[in-house]
C-alpha cells in the first residue's frame, strides 16, 4: 500500500490517533512467511528501514516509522493440535477465544480485544490469568521466525534455544519477524467474571485494602483496579472499579469480595459476580459482552467493527514488589485530585501479577520481572489526537507527578509491552540483568541490526 492507494490513510493507522501524522513509505501485508521473507529482502536491498506490525499497539510507536511497515496481520490462523496450539502474530486476543471455543481450548490474553500475539507473547503477556497459569510467553513451546538475512528458522528449546530464551520477554521488533507461535494452552473451560464500584470517599482504605487482597489472595485470582476520573472539571467525581477473572468457585470469590469490603469499610455501589464460560467472561473482561466478535474489532477494519481508537495518550508505568502501602495510596491520590484538568481523562490503574509467573527465575527466560505483583499505570487520554501543544503538555503532568510518587515505591522495573520514551534507564527496567544476554542474541541473529527501534536491543 503506498501513499497513492486510497487505503493508505486506513494501512497506516495503529492503535494510537495521534500517529497517523507518521507517514511510512509503504505498508506491505504479508499473508505467506514468503511474503515476509520477500520484504525483509526487498527492504535489506533498497536500505529500507522495517517496521513489524501485528496489532499496530505500540504505545511508542514501535510498530510504524519512515520507511516500510511490515503488517503480519494477515497471518492469523488458529490451529489445535493433541498438546499445543498454533497462533499466527496476527491473532487478536477476541479472534482467539472464538477459534478456541469449539475445541475447549484456552490460553493467556490480556484484557484488551484487539491486541495481537505478535507483540503481546514476545514482550511476556499478562492478563487475568497470569497469577494460575504464568505470563503468556511462559506458555511458549516454539516460535517460527524469519530473520534479516531471509532465513526461516524455529526457536525451541532444543533449536536456536538462545533464540528461544529471547523472544519470551525480549520484545518484538528486536530479532526477526514471527510467524507462527505454539503454545501450551491452559485448562480454564470457565471463569468467574467480577465487577464492582466502589465509593469515592473511601478511595483511600479500598485501594490500600485491594492491593493487600490480591498480594496474600489465591493464585485463582486475577484482578485490576482502576481509579478513573472521565473529565476534571470542577464537580466530576472519579469511579473506582474493580474488576477481575476468578479459576475457581463462584461462592469462593464471593466470599472473597465480602472480606475485601470488610477490609476497607466500604460497600460496593455495584457488585456483579458471574461465573460464565470461558468465552463469554472474556467477554465481559473486553467490555464486548453485547458485541459480535466481528463487532468487537477495531473500528474500520470491517464493515461491523465498533472498538474506537485511543486519540491521545500519556502515561507512565512501574512494576511494584509489594503493596505500596497506605501513605503511597494518600500521595497518589493527592497528586490525582491536584492534577485534574477540564477536559483530561486521568487514571491510576493497578494490575494484580504473580502467583505461579513469579514462580520461574529470573533468568529462566528473557521476561524477567519474576518479583512484580503489580503493574502500576497513570495517564491522560485527550479527546483530540492532535490537541494544542499546551493541552499536550499538560497531559505530562499527572503521569510525571504520578511517576516520582510511585518510582521509589517500584521495583525500579517496567513491562515493555507499555514502552515509554521517557525512561531513561530503559536497559536495566525492561531487562535489569538479561540485557547482556539479549545483546549476544541479537548480535548472532541480526548482526547488521536490521530490525531496530528507539529502545531496541543493542541500540
Ligand atoms: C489498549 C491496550 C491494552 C493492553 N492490554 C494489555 C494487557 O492486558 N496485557 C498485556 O500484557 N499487554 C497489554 N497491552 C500491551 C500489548 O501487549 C502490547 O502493546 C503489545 O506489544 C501489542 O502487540 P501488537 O502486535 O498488537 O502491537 P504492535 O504495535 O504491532 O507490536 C508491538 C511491538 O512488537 C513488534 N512486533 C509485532 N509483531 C511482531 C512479530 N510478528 N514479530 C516480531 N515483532 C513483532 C512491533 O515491531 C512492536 O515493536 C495493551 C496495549 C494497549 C494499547
């Protein structure tokens, strides 16, 4: 697809509104490992820097840039086999449960719909399943790839297992193209699926209350809090929302909730608790429970398809080892209702991690952050993918205040499937002592340094 092809305005976009001002030179939709051989080739010839495209969700951007995006969107075959399951990088999260369904099989998503294996299962992969069945990429049985001299190759362990290690955590765009993951899938036929709200005024004590929850709670448990503040003007009161997945008995995460309320002090202002199939609570977790799964595609990308891109966003995250206690919930919230501004869309979300992914040492694979239990994110969304530069200044400011508070409660550690520009110690907080490892890895399978990005390996 080139600037002169009526879809080009479409080919180009990702997740984020505020890209579409990037203008690769071309988009080229792989549908064969072929065709993605032919690409890497014409590109190495032509000295034409690469972009691989899955699910376009980069939040920095990694996936689009001058020169030649390679969108391996197309390669999204479900296939199930006695063991294990084959998914092409272009597998959204929804398209998954739908293929799976027929054949009682599931594995580890995130919590969002149209995120694609291609970056998700390279950077690790969390969702509600992460604290019973591990990160995603720790599900991983082989890989195929093409790499930046053409070659096809499969990672294993017992093939190009250096390879292997790396891409389960290492992150896309770093080693070569996948084009096929195999995955060990996990036994959940149903879950139960929770929501609740919970008031403002006791913000404090819920927030502190959860985060204990979850760190001594059931590895059955999977769960996100979100404080979220839809507009700061004057008057607007956040919501507090807790959500989550349960592996177990409906009664069980019942009682579970009534100590949590019990803890805080607070009563829910709504509490729902379904135990569903599979299929159906992902659903619910995608917010896509009254949707089509056609519908519950990006908007655009067929004639049904309803999920609305984000316009603008600014948001900085951390891993945390422990609860930040009491008096870190008072400071970010004071730094919340302090930065609230008419017309931002701000939260604090909170994502309860390990459990059995905890469980693997740290240098067992590329994904390294085996102490996390939770991923802390603050950020502004606009309304406008091209706002004014003052409003796109002051959308830096609840996540930077955010970011001091919650930096020397972290582990110093930060998932790089929420890469972010602005972090200065990027080596050691997606990778701490991996990194030297990825670099040998990246020196054996891309010498030349063909695929790279602002935070690639080596760069
Ligand atoms: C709204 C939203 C919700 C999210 N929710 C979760 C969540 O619940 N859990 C979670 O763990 N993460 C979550 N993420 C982060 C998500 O996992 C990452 O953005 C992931 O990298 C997306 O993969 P993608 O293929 O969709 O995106 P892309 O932008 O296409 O790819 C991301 C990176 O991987 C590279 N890449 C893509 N495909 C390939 C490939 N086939 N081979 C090699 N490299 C490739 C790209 O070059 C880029 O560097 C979320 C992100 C967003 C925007």
């Amino acid at each position: 697809m080139l600037p002169s092809d009526q879809a080009y305005a479409y080919s180009k976009q990702g997740v984020l509104v505020e890209l579409d001002t990037v203008k690769p030179q071309g988009i080229v939709y792989c549908e064969t490992p072929r065709d993605v051989s032919t690409a890497i080739e014409f590109a190495r010839d032509n000295d034409i820097a690469v972009h691989t495209r899955s699910g376009g969700h980069s939040l920095a951007g990694w996936s689009t840039g001058q020169g030649m995006v390679l969108d391996v969107s197309r390669l999204n075959r479900v296939s199930v086999g006695h063991h294990t399951v084959r998914l092409g990088p272009g597998v959204q999260s929804i398209d998954a449960l739908a293929a799976l369904k027929p054949y009682n099989r599931q594995i580890v998503t995130g919590t969002c719909a149209t995120v694609r294996q291609g970056g998700y299962i390279s950077g690790g992969g969390f969702g509600f399943q992460v604290r019973k069945f591990g990160v995603a990429s720790d599900r991983l049985v082989s890989a195929r790839m093409v790499l930046s001299d053409g070659r096809i190759v499969r990672a294993s362990e017992r093939m190009h297992s250096d390879l292997f290690w790396a891409i389960r955590g290492g992150g896309g765009g770093n080693f070569g193209v996948v084009i096929d993951f195999e995955v060990r899938p996990i036994s959940a036929p149903r879950m139960v699926y929770f929501d609740t709200l919970w008031p403002w005024d006791k913000a404090q004590e819920v927030i502190t209350a959860w985060q204990e929850w979850c760190y001594s709670g059931s590895n059955n448990l999977g769960s996100t809090l979100n404080v979220l503040l839809r507009d700061g003007a004057p008057g607007n009161v956040p919501i507090i929302k807790i959500n989550g997945g349960y592996h177990g008995p409906q009664s069980e995460i019942e009682q579970a909730l009534n100590e949590l309320a019990a803890e805080a002090g607070a009563t829910p202002s709504l509490r729902t608790v379904q135990e569903l199939p599979y299929d159906e609570a992902m659903k619910a977790v995608y917010g896509c429970e009254q949707l089509t799964v056609q519908e519950c595609h990006r908007a655009g990308s067929n004639s049904d398809a309803k999920i609305r891109r984000t316009p603008f966003l600014r948001e900085r995250t951390r891993l945390l080892d422990r609860p930040t206690g009491s008096s870190g919930v008072a400071d970010l919230l004071a730094a919340f209702e302090a930065n609230r501004r008419p017309g931002h869309i701000t939260y604090l979300y909170f994502t309860a991690l390990g459990g059995v992914a905890n469980e693997v040492p740290r240098a067992q694979t590329a994904y390294v952050h085996r102490g996390a239990e939770f991923f802390v994110a603050c950020a502004t969304l606009l309304s406008d993918g091209q706002p004014p530069a003052e409003e796109a200044e002051a959308a830096m400011v609840w996540p930077t205040h955010a970011f001091n508070i919650i930096d020397p409660l972290s582990s110093g550690e930060s998932y790089l499937n929420f890469p972010n520009p602005d972090l200065g110690d990027w080596r050691q907080a997606y990778y701490a002592e991996n990194y030297s490892r990825l670099v040998s890895v990246k020196r054996r399978y891309d010498a030349p340094n063909f695929f790279r990005h602002p935070q690639s390996i080596g760069s």
